[in-house]
C-alpha cells in the first residue's frame, strides 16, 4: 500500500510538471479524479482486512479531504453541462453519505455499503471526467 501511495504521488508530481511545462493553466481539471475512489476504497479494504497502522489512517483522511476539496470545486465549475451537474449532484449526495463511514474507517462497519458506494462515486466521476474532456476546448487549457 505504502509503494502504491508512491507511485500515484509521484504520477501527480510528474503530471503537475508537465502541466506546468506546456503552460497547463485551466485549473478546474483534475484528471484522475476517479483514482481518488479507489484510493479510498483500497484504504479502506486493508483497514479492514487488518492493516490498522498509523500511516494507513494517515493516508485515508488525506486522501478523503482531497476528494471533498475536488468534489466541491468541480461542482461549482462554470463549464458543466445540466448533465455533468446532474453527475456531479450524484456524487454529491452519494459522498455526503459515505465520507463519515472513511473517516470513521476505525470503527468498520457496513463494508458492502462502502465498496458498493465507492464504486458508483469512480463511475459516476469517471463518467464526468469524460464529459469535461469534451466540454473544454484545447485553446482554454494551453497558453
């Protein structure tokens, strides 16, 4: 788990650096903003399955306060469409819900509720990323 955080902490290093490198300046773009699920999740998981050290808990309120910061700034962008608000009011009321369960992820409980749930927040926003993807033109995003 500990190498995994590494390798997508380095992956959004090396992504950022590109950015940067060809002017990258559209800000309400979060690639990979679907990952931030199954980062959850997999904290999740190994919480449960008996992974109980500091650094895991560490990791899984990090990575939770990052999606609520991405989900509030990606459902107040100017550029959704009704459909991606629609996607973005799912996931929304679906996070409002499961948050507390990964923030308590020390008092377990209700595993299939939290992977079912988890499940439909990557899909939803992957769902959503691919719309975003289509609705910004290349000219807002590169100087």
């Amino acid at each position: 788990m500990d190498l995994s955080a590494t390798v997508l902490e380095g992956a959004r290093f090396i992504a950022n650096d590109l950015k940067k490198s060809i002017g990258f300046q559209y800000t309400k773009v979060l690639n990979g903003f679907s990952i931030y699920f199954e980062s959850i999740a997999k904290y999740y998981m190994a919480y449960q399955a008996g992974i109980k050290d500091d650094n895991t808990i560490k990791l899984m309120k990090e990575t939770v306060n990052a999606t609520g910061n991405a989900i509030e700034l990606l459902s107040k962008s100017t550029d959704n469409t009704v459909a991606m608000n629609q996607k973005m009011t799912k996931v929304q009321r679906l996070w409002e819900i499961v948050h507390k369960f990964y923030l308590d992820i020390d008092k377990g409980g209700l595993p299939f509720i939290v992977f079912k749930t988890s499940n439909d927040l990557a899909e939803t926003t992957k769902s959503y990323e691919k719309a975003m993807e289509k609705v910004v033109k290349i000219d807002k995003v590169v100087k």
